[in-house]
C-alpha cells in the first residue's frame, strides 16, 4: 500500500503543483488585466478631462462672448436713451424759443424752402401768429399766403398744389438725426470712436 499511497502521494502532489502554477498563471493574468484596466481606466479619464477642460474653455469662452454682446447691447441701449433724451430736449428748447429766435428761425426756413406762392401753416405752439408771419421779409416776397394753425411740434409747414414741405421742428430734427447723433455721441462720449 506504500507503492499505491506513494503513487496517490506524487499524483496529489502533481496536481497540487499543477493548481498552484495555475493559480500563479491565473493571478498573473488578473494583475495584468487590473493593469490594463487600471491603464485603459486612467487613459480613458485622462480623455475625458481634457475633453471636458476643452469643454469648459469654450463654454467659459461662449459665456464671456455673450456677456460682452449683452454688455455691448446695454451700452448701445443706454447711448440711444442719453442721445433720445438730448433730442428731446432740443426739441423742447425750439418750441420754447421767444418770439424774435423764433421769428428769425421761421424767417431763415421761409427764405431757403418756401416757392413762391406757398401756404404757411404754424404750428399751433407758435409764438407768433399771422402778423408776425406777414412781418417775414421772406413772406411778402415770395407771395406767401397764411393758411392757419397745425398740431405739429414747432416750426411750419409748406404747401401747393404739388408738394407738403413738413418743416416742423419734429420733422427736421428727425431729417438730420444720424447727422445729430453722431454730433451728440462724439461730444457725450468722447473717449469712444
């Protein structure tokens, strides 16, 4: 029985040796697989951060553009609003102008626009009235004709058969208001080109 437990003996101590190599082998290839995963793991983690750093740099970037334009806009709203306001106030101004500016402005725009033979409406805001009106050097002598009162914001308006001249103080400030707000900015906002 010493030959078969010897024979049992080696053939155990085979299979335990054949076991052990095969759990050696076996955690080899689990370390090198953990090594790999923990490679492809931390690679893959590697992408993905710089990606999302790529990510945040545009979107960061993204932001900053659309902070500006948002800026930029609130700017450009609060230009027009300061040369809006400025506006309004000349206009304000002209319609409040005494009697003799006002006499001499309606004298200046009757001299360069009025033809021959126009109606003259005033505004009903005037401070002067068709004496005053017939008084204009300009009026006697293109001929003019007194036609009343309008609702219109200052100034006067001309017409004939063929055309309406609409030379309110409204109308002529809006005729030149790029003009204007261009004065306006450059003399508000100096520093800006």
């Amino acid at each position: 029985m010493e030959g078969k437990e010897a024979i049992v003996g080696k053939i155990l101590s085979d299979a335990q040796q054949k076991a052990d190599a095969i759990v050696a082998e076996a955690r080899e290839r689990a370390a090198a697989m953990k090594a790999e995963a923990e490679r492809a793991a931390n690679e893959s983690l590697a992408e993905w951060r710089r990606a999302l750093e790529r990510e945040s740099t545009e979107m960061v970037a993204r932001r900053e553009t659309v902070a500006s334009l948002d800026n930029r806009k609130a700017m450009l709203a609060a230009k027009r609003a300061v040369i809006d306001e400025v506006l309004a106030r000349a206009l304000a101004s002209a319609c409040a102008l005494t009697k003799e500016r006002y006499c001499s402005l309606v004298e200046r725009l009757l001299e360069e626009y009025a033809q021959e033979g126009d109606a003259v409406t005033l505004s009903a805001s005037a401070p002067l009235g068709e004496k005053e009106l017939a008084a204009c050097k300009a009026f006697s002598a293109k001929k003019l004709r007194y036609a009343g009162t309008g609702e219109f914001e200052g100034g006067l308006r001309l017409e004939n058969a063929t055309y309406l001249t609409d030379l309110s103080f409204r109308a002529i400030l809006d005729a030149r208001r790029e003009e204007l707000e261009q004065s306006i900015a450059s003399a508000v906002f100096p520093a800006e080109k």
